[in-house]
C-alpha cells in the first residue's frame, strides 16, 4: 500500500513523472509539469486527469484545432489517434491512465 500526495509532488524537468503501478500492460503515472508538452498521438487510449492546478488542452478534430480548459477534478479522455497536447498554466499535477510504453 502507498499514499501519494499529489501537492507535494514536483520534479526535476518539466513532466517528471512518477509511478504509481502498472496493471496488466496499462499504467498509472502522477506527472509534474509548468511546461507544455509536445503535439502527440498515444498509441492507444489515454486519460488525462487534473489534480492540481489548471491545463489548457489542445486537440485536433476534423482537421480543426480546438481547445479546453481543464481545472482541479476535470479528466480529458484521448481516444485511439486523438492528437493533442497539454500546455499548463503555472504548474499543473496530472495523473495519466495509458498503455505501458505510450508517448
């Protein structure tokens, strides 16, 4: 059994991540970041949830770049070959449910 608190979590670069588990191939990951990350597509479903802070998500739908804006408790859900990328605004905790080895 382990206890993470997310608030106190912080890292070295921009989206350190920690570990949480890894169930079956599908992993649990506690990311740290004050920077954006790059334009991307998981190579399968990913979901995306603030814990802390807020992130402005950037998706491509129908060829058209749209954004939202997602604060403390709100999850953004990455269907297969969804291209996106998250930017914070300040820091940002975000917890990220993928396959293991995804981008």
């Amino acid at each position: 059994m382990d206890i993470f608190r997310s608030r106190d979590f912080t890292g070295e670069k921009p989206w350190a991540s920690k570990l949480i588990t890894n169930m079956n191939g599908i992993t649990i990951r506690l990311h740290w970041s004050d920077k954006p990350y790059v334009w991307h597509v998981n190579d399968g479903k990913e979901v995306f949830a603030v814990l802390d802070g807020c992130v402005e998500m950037f998706f491509k739908t129908g060829g058209r770049t749209e954004s939202t804006l997602l604060e403390s408790g709100d999850i953004f859900y990455a269907s297969e070959g969804t291209e996106h990328v998250a930017h914070p605004i300040g820091e940002a905790r975000i917890l990220v449910v993928e396959s293991e080895g995804s981008i």
